[in-house]
C-alpha cells in the first residue's frame, strides 16, 4: 500500500474530528504547493487565497457565495494552521464525550456561519470598519474552534483541562478568557477574527441550551451536507436482470445430463487407470475436480 492509499485510508477509517483536521491541513498543503509552482513561473498567486476568503464587502460576496464556508478551512500561515489544529483536536475530543461525532460536524459549521454572519454584520454597519471594508478577509478555522470551546465549557464548566506551565484549569474558565480577549480584540488589526470568535462562541452556547431545550440546531446542517455527499457519492451498480434464462429441464432431460456427466467421469477414471493422473487435460482435471471425484 503506498503512502497515498495510507493516507486515503486514514481518513476513511477516522472519526470526524480526525476529518475535519485532515480536510484543513490538505487544503493548506494543496494551496501552499499551487503558490509555490505559481511563484516559480513568476505568477501572482495571493488570488489563491482571496478566492477562498470571505470578503466583508457584500457587492464582492455576492460573486464568491462559497466563502462563507471555505474560509473556515483556510489558514494564512504554518503557525495559524497548528495552533487551530492543536486546539480543535484538544476540545474537540472533549466535545465527542458529551455530543456526537455529527453534532460535532455540524457545529464546526454552524460555528463558523455565526462567525462570519457577525464578521459581515460589524463591518458593513460599523463605521469603524469602513475605512478597510474593500480590502478586508477573512479566513481561518477559529469561529468554529470557539463554537466547539464554549460548548464544552458550557456542557461541563467544572471539568479541568491540564494547560502547560499552569495546570489544571476549569474549561468555563478557559472559555471566558477566550471570549474577553476576542471582544477586546474587535477593534485590533485582527478584529474580523476576533468577531468570528464572538459570533462562534454564541453559537456553541446557544447549542447547548437549546439541545437542552429538546431542539438539535447541527440536526438541518447535518441534514443538509448528508443530501450534499449522496449528490456526489458514486451510485452502487444495480445488477442488470437476466432476462436470458433457461427454461426449467424437464425429468427426461434432467436423467439425461447427468447420464452424460456420469458417463464423461467414468471416462476420465478409465483414463487415470491406463495413462495416470498427469495424462489429463487441464478441461478433464477441472470436469473431475467439480464432481469431487479427484
């Protein structure tokens, strides 16, 4: 198996969280290896990254309608990539005690729609952002990490998480931290980021109190991407009825073939009396084989 087919497979056999890890990091290796053979041939390649950013400007969004999901798969930079990837795998491990491999699917999506809806909401109504509003883009798995966070900490807020150089801290904590930081960050150079992170992290609380309430809000998502992979999973080949068969034997016919068969084997032993075994043909061996008779 070569290491392409290992990879494949890896995927195949994992859970969604190892999916969803593995879909941002191929993204991110695809799209580093497109720029780099564009910038060999002295290409521009920063459209490779603006093609599957979300734009804040709406007149530009409403040409590139799939940036409100392909940029929670994006990431600008090595760092960015781990850092997100080191933080849903951790947190998303937590998610999978209390909720689904689906509602985890589901809220990573979910997550990052809220993001990006407060993200376009901030920056087309707030004069603050306007300046920047043609130029701005936004990109990176974040608003969906948060959503995942707060839906942890909100799920098991006295549940501790072993943090380097600190210890054991309780994930309510950890989420509030979370949230002051991003909304004191809105207004910094990453503030679409930090709005995505807020609009995430209303989300996965919103999740929560709602899956308490009796009502899934990743059930229409989850719904609606089950329709998607059905579109392009390749139909399984029906087998074609066989509308050339034989018409039943009757008795005599019956008696008749197996008196042939009979007659063929008794032929074939007669054979392997005077000439041995190795005197068949590779036809009589297999006629032999099939009646048991070897």
């Amino acid at each position: 198996m070569n290491p392409l087919e290992n990879i494949f497979n890896s995927f195949r056999q994992g859970n969604s969280l190892i999916r969803l890890i593995f879909i941002n990091v191929s993204l991110f290796v695809i799209l580093g290896f497109l720029e780099i053979i564009l910038q060999l041939f002295k290409l521009p390649s920063a459209f490779l990254w603006s093609y599957l950013s979300l734009p804040a400007d709406l007149t530009r969004l409403i040409y590139q309608l799939w940036t409100p999901i392909s940029y929670m798969f994006l990431h600008e930079g090595f760092m960015h990539l781990l850092f997100n990837m080191l933080s849903l795998y951790w947190f998303g491990k937590l998610f999978i005690i209390y909720f689904s491999e689906k509602q985890l699917v589901g809220l990573y999506l979910l997550g990052g729609l809220i993001g990006a809806f407060f993200y376009l909401s901030a920056f087309n109504v707030f004069p603050y952002y306007h300046p920047i509003l043609s130029q701005s883009l936004l990109l990176g798995a974040s608003g969906s990490i948060m959503a995942i966070i707060v839906a942890s900490a909100t799920q098991s807020p006295n549940m501790e998480m072993q943090m380097l150089f600190v210890g054991g801290v309780k994930l309510k904590y950890i989420a509030l931290v979370a949230v002051l930081m991003s909304f004191f960050g809105i207004t910094s150079n990453n503030g679409g980021g930090q709005l995505a992170h807020l609009g995430g992290a209303l989300a996965g609380y919103y999740f929560v109190v709602s899956l308490r309430q009796g009502r899934d809000l990743t059930k229409a998502i989850n719904n609606l991407l089950g329709f998607v992979v059905d579109i392009f999973r390749a139909k399984k080949l029906k087998a074609k009825p066989n509308n050339s068969r034989k018409a039943p034997m009757s008795d005599a016919e019956y008696n008749v073939n197996k008196a042939n068969k009979m007659a063929n084997i008794d032929r074939i032993l007669d054979k392997i009396k005077t000439s041995g075994y190795e005197s068949l043909s590779a036809e009589e061996k297999k006629k032999l084989f099939e009646q048991g008779c070897r």
